[in-house]
C-alpha cells in the first residue's frame, strides 16, 4: 500500500489515479494538518461496501465464517449453476 504527501499527489495526480486503477490498491495521501485521505477505485469501494453490507447480519457473518472454515478444510462443496 503506497503513502504520498498532498504536495507530491498534486504533483503527479494523474499517474496516482492510473496507478490506483491498475493495482487495484488504495492511495494513502498524508497531510500535514488534519486527517490523511484515502483513494481507491469505484470497484473496490462497492466490493468493500458489499462486504459490509454481507457481514452487517452477525448470522450471515457467522455462516460465511463457518463456510471459509469448511473450504479452508478441504470440505467445501460445487454447486453449479445454469441459465
């Protein structure tokens, strides 16, 4: 995860944005007053707000944790799909 100063990200925002988008990783942007901010891409703030929005229910929480541990184990199960 990379860091940069606010001066360096105005500096070069262009090539931070594109490099946000190919890696698929956030941008932390330190300032020298007041909180940093973070910049990540569109797809990866809505997979993020799809996993809080999935572990809000502590029972669905608790069935996807039971779920990870079971293919962690070797015991998960195919289901396939069709149109």
């Amino acid at each position: 995860m990379e860091v940069t100063t606010l001066t360096d990200f105005r500096k070069h925002m262009k090539a931070y944005f594109e490099k946000v988008l190919s890696l698929r990783q956030p941008l932390f942007i330190s300032r020298p007053k007041g909180e940093g901010l973070v910049i990540l891409s569109k797809s990866e703030y809505e997979s993020m707000e799809e996993t809080f929005h999935l572990l809000k229910s502590p029972k669905n929480a608790e069935r996807l944790s039971s779920a990870i541990q079971q293919d962690q184990a070797g015991q998960g199960k195919v289901h396939i799909i069709e149109d």
